[in-house]
C-alpha cells in the first residue's frame, strides 16, 4: 500500500488507495460565525496543517476582503508541502485576485464555483446553457493561470442528475483536475453520497482522468459517514475542517475521516498522508483561536474520548485497554504522564506537561503561559490537565495586545442591593475607569464595560462551566455578542468567576472590533463569501 505525502500532479488521477486531505478551515471553518481568527492565528494554523500533512490548504477566499488576501498570500510564500488554495466564484475578478494571491506558492490552486442546482440557477437568473458557457470559460481562465485548478457545483446533491453530468464534463474539458462535489446544505445521506459518485464516474466523459472530491456539511449529522460513502464509491479527496468547525453544523470532521480510515483498514483500505500524532494539538489550538470549544462527547479530541466512568468500563480496561478502546490516546498525540503540576513546579515541567497534553510553545510564549500558570498554583491547590488546557485558551483569547484589556475588577454583592463594579481598563493607549451598578455582579461589571467601551451589540449566549471540581475550580465562561449581523465569541477562564466574565465580555469585543474594520470590497462579495462552494 502506498502511502505518499505529495499531492498527485495536475491532471494525474489518485492512486486507488490514496485519499487526499483538503483542509478548509482557515476558509469554510472561519465563515462560522463569530469565528474569525487574526492574521497571525491563520498563519500559525496553516503551519501546524503543512508540518501534519495536509495535502492541499484551503488558505482563505482572496477577493472576500484584503484581510482575507493578506492572509492568503502569506500561507502561499510560507508552506513547504501542502498544496495552497484560493477560492474563486466564477467570474474574472474573483480568479485573477485568487491568482495573485497564491501565485508564490510551491503548488498553487485555484478553486472556483458556481451553483448549480434549480435553487441556485434561480439565484444567478442563468439558463442552463449560459450557466455551462460560464462554467467553461472561467474554469478555462483558471486553467491559463494555474495548472491545478479545482471546480465545484455548489449544491451539487440537489442539482439534476443530467445537468451535473454535463457541467461536470464542461468543467473538466475547460481544464479542471478536481472535481468537487459539494452537499452544500448537509443534505444527503451515505447512501445517495456513493451512489452520485458512482454515476458521475460511470457517465461522464474524461471522468477517469481527474479527481473527484467531496465536501460535506453536517446539518443532519451525516458528514463524516457521507465523506466515506464517497470515498468507497471512488472519490479521492475529502474536504474538512479541524473539529467540524463550518457554517451552520459545520463540515466533516479531519479528525473523524482520519482515524476512521486508519481504525477501519478491514473495511476501508485507504491511506492518508496526515501524521495523527498532530491532531490534538491542532484540535485545541483551533478552538482557542477559533473561540469554538470542542464538545465533551466530540467523536476522537472530545475531552471524554477517551474517558470511562462505568466500573464494568474501568475494569476492563484495566485488565485489556483494548476492551473499550479502539484507538490510544497516544495515536491523536495525547500521552500519559506522572508529573503533577502545582506551585512549585518549573518552566521545564511546564514545558513537559503542555507537550504531554499535545501543546508545543516556543520560548517567549512559555514565558508568558509560565507566568499566568505560577498566578493560578498560588489560587488553587492542586492544577489539572483541564486547567491547562483553560489557561492555554484564556491566555490565546486575551493578550497584552489586544485594544480592550481589563486591568482592575472590583464587585460588591450580596442580599442588598443595586450591586456595584469598579473597573480599570485600557482602551487603546488610555487607561479609564468606571463604577458602574446592575442586577446582578455580573450585570454590573458588564455595565462597566459598556461605558468605557459603548456599543450597540447585544449578548446573546452566556455560559459558565467549572473545569475541575472544587471551590477553587476554574470557571470557563463563554459569551457570544451580536451587532448588525456580526456574531463574535469570547472565552476566558479564571477562579474568579465574575473576573472571568468580564475577560470573556471584552474578548468577544476586540473580536468585534476586529470584525468592523475588516470589511469585504462590495456586500455581494461578502453575502457570497457566507455560502460559498459548500
């Protein structure tokens, strides 16, 4: 079996047990809203996708915004094996900026769409045959650019079955090597997901020549199951995103196809580049930059994945771990350890336990980690691994950069009310204060925070959790915000609750700051950008 960790040449065919990764979370995964990631964060994702194996890179939608360029072109000149990829709708402005954009790339990609279902041809007000004459030309005018060029139908699950054959057989004349094909709205099942790509392989011309792809949504759950359909009925790239992360439900999980084809060998006898050692960390990081935390039951990097409470459970996996485990922990890159973390514990242990939890940090950002870790073993008695993992995501959601950094907290609460918050924070360069009253501490610190910081934007989700047990546990608050259609998120974790809740409060704001100045070059760009190519 081969296992070979380039992507094939333009216009070469898989080898029939090689499916290849195509990562879009730094594109379809960002489009989820109140998950936009910084530049820097989108930089350092895309390296940690390149060094795991990813074959192809979804780094962004150039045209969508210069934010969005900026950051594309950046992943193109820095990636040193994956392939890097740029969406395009279909029309010349949209393939000439994507072009400009990857062009320093190693192995360059152009991706560009239409939508091709009845809903759709609607939308677009094309025919039928004007809808193939675009088709041709723009995925030709990719093509005389980039000798890797990828076409999707969007809402090909629900476009005629003739009519995707014969735009599909357009595209591929017009020159395009990968086909794509998208369950825009997640609304197929495993079943119909092999059956279209048996037919298309089957009934269209030059099929055997180019590589089919799917990307899938999981509206109804079904994602990661419709990804493998089509690979067992032919395809040879699955699209995915670091934790499912997408629009709506999200998309197929990388984790899930991953390890589903390397558990299910039996079955499935398909390789994979990646190196799931990596995923772990990737999962994690990506929630913390991403302010989407990973569900405790999620399928491979949920926290309980590997987790047994039942004693007919723990008993046999004491006995034989393979009696209710089917992968280690150690294969998504989590490994065991006897160090306990507390007060005392150095730079070096620290370094040692973040690397056993699948974190890897340079020496300044060790620095900044040890310093808030020392600050949280003189609160509490004893540190778990879920306290680092919190204290990771608090220290990548709040920053000495950020423009909102809240300095002082003070509440007054109690039977007797109104209750009060006194508040120092910096905002910009200026540090101001505010005493402020409310129903609640919580309602008050926030008060304070509207009046240092005034805005329009209004809180929609509020949520804490406790990571460990204890009176001294950590407190996890998640916020989501929401101000002319911007939806933003926010996290923070400290003992003091209220504290961590204004921290969450005023992430969400610098992420919303952050949301206004980036702006798309007309709304429909940005309408699309939101529905686009799956």
């Amino acid at each position: 079996m081969t296992d070979t960790t380039k992507s094939p040449a333009p216009g070469a065919v898989a080898a029939a047990d090689r499916v290849l990764i195509f990562d879009t979370t730094l594109r379809d995964g960002e489009q989820s809203p109140g998950a936009t990631m910084s530049h820097a964060e989108k930089l350092e994702i895309a390296t940690l996708l390149d060094e795991m194996g990813v074959d192809i890179i979804e780094a962004g939608f150039p045209i969508a915004s210069e934010g969005d360029f900026a950051a594309v072109s950046e992943i193109a000149k820095q990636a040193k094996n994956s392939v890097i990829c740029g969406l395009a709708r279909a029309n010349d402005k949209d393939i000439d900026r994507c072009w400009e954009a990857i062009r320093h790339a190693r192995q360059p990609r152009i991706h560009t769409f239409i939508g091709t279902s009845p809903l759709h041809r609607d939308i677009t007000k094309l025919s039928q045959d004007d809808m193939v004459t675009r088709i041709h030309e723009t995925v030709t005018r990719a093509r005389n650019l980039c000798d890797n060029v990828q076409w999707s139908p969007m809402d090909a699950t629900r476009t005629e079955h003739d009519y995707l054959c014969r735009v599909v057989e357009t595209a591929i004349k017009a020159g395009a090597s990968t086909i794509n094909i998208p369950d825009t709205v997640g609304y197929t099942a495993p079943r119909e997901s092999a059956a279209l790509i048996r037919m298309l392989l089957e009934r269209v011309p030059g099929a055997d020549q180019v590589i089919f792809a799917t990307h899938c949504h999981n509206d109804l759950g079904m994602a990661t199951a419709n990804s493998l359909a089509a690979v067992e009925a032919g395809a040879r790239q699955i699209e995915c995103t670091i934790n499912g992360l997408g629009e709506r439900a999200g998309n197929t999980a990388l984790e899930e196809v991953v390890m589903a084809l390397k558990v299910r060998q039996d079955i499935m006898p398909y390789s994979t580049g990646i190196d799931t050692t990596k995923i772990m960390n990737l999962s994690r990081r990506v929630s913390q930059v991403s302010g989407f935390a990973v569900q405790f039951n999620k399928a491979i990097v949920g926290k309980n994945a590997f987790l047994h409470e039942s004693g007919i459970h723990q008993d046999g996996v004491l006995k034989n771990v393979e009696t209710f485990e089917i992968m280690r922990p150690a294969d998504i890159g989590i490994t065991e350890t006897n160090i306990a973390m507390g007060k005392h514990s150095g730079r070096a242990a620290l370094r040692s336990k973040l690397a056993d939890l699948g974190i890897e940090l340079a020496d300044n950002q060790l620095n900044d980690v040890f310093v808030r870790f020392k600050a949280l073993a003189d609160r509490k008695k004893e540190i778990y691994d879920e306290d680092l993992i919190a204290l990771m995501a608090d220290s990548a959601a709040n920053t000495d950069s950020d423009y909102l950094q809240v300095k002082f907290l003070r509440v007054v609460c109690g039977t007797e009310g109104p209750q009060t918050a006194e508040l120092r924070m910096l905002v910009g360069d200026t540090e101001q204060s505010a005493s402020t009253t409310g129903d609640g501490p919580v309602d008050a610190a926030f008060n304070a925070v509207r009046t240092l910081f005034p805005h329009e934007a209004r809180l929609q989700l509020y949520q804490v959790h406790a990571v460990t047990e204890g009176t001294d546990a950590q407190a996890t608050v998640s916020v989501r915000m929401e101000e002319n259609g911007r939806i933003v998120t926010g996290s923070a974790a400290d003992t003091d609750t209220i504290l961590a809740s204004v921290k969450a409060y005023v992430g969400a704001l610098n992420r919303l700051r952050v949301r206004r100045e980036k702006s798309a070059p007309d709304a429909d760009v940005k309408a699309v950008s939101y529905r686009s190519a799956g």
